[in-house]
C-alpha cells in the first residue's frame, strides 16, 4: 500500500501489516502530526495540501504549544510562535501574564497538552 506524507510529501510502499507507520520510522512524522496538519489545511485552505509547499501567509496567525517537527515550516509559512512551558517564549495556560502575550489569534496547535483555557478567542481555531 502507498502512503504520502501530507508533511514532507514524501511516498512510501507499506504493508498492511508493519507496524512502525506510527513511530514515524519512514515518514519522519508520526501519525498524530500528520493528522494536526492535515486538519490545519482543510481549515484554512478547504483541501488537504503538502504543508511544504503552502505559500508563505503571514495573515495567518497562531502559535504552537512545545511543537516539535513542524514548528520550522510554520514559522517559515505562518506568522507563527513556538511556545514552551519552561522557556522562552512561554506559554502556561494558566498563567495570565502569559494569556496576555497571544492575541487575535487564528490557531492555536496542541499536540501534547491536554488542557484548555477558557479564555481562547471565539474566532480561533483549535486543532
């Protein structure tokens, strides 16, 4: 079976049967971040798209909450931010000095934190 990676573009022939596709041993990019961006593309372009090759749209804005993998092409693509919970530049949630620093934002990318604010703007996107 042939499988393209909506990150990297990248094909791969897998059997039904290997079990490694979610450790990202061939696409670089683990089933999870695939699925966050191919959600991002359907939202803001209507279509699942190569996040690579998107055109840079600094109107698009958000930030990540410690992303990894994606957060160089994001940064290129998007006016996009990386945030982290023990450094620069911060993000905790629960902490209104941090909420303050993030507005009017577009999206807001959670891969790994499993809480909300109630403070997000009604007009952004969680993905």
């Amino acid at each position: 079976m042939s499988f393209l990676c909506n990150i990297t573009g990248q094909t791969f022939n897998l059997d039904d049967t290997e079990k490694d596709r979610e450790l990202a041993n061939r696409f670089g990019y683990n089933t999870r971040f695939r699925a966050i961006c191919y959600i991002f593309c359907k939202l803001f372009y209507g279509e699942c798209k190569l996040l690579t090759t998107l055109e840079e749209n600094k109107n698009i804005k958000g930030i990540g909450m410690s992303d990894s993998g994606w957060a160089t092409i994001f940064e290129q693509k998007f006016n996009y931010i990386n945030t982290f919970y023990h450094t620069s530049p911060f993000l905790n949630i629960y902490n209104e000095g941090h909420l303050k620093n993030y507005n009017e934002l577009d999206f807001i990318i959670s891969s790994d934190v499993g809480s909300s604010s109630p403070r997000i703007s009604n007009n952004s996107v969680i993905v």
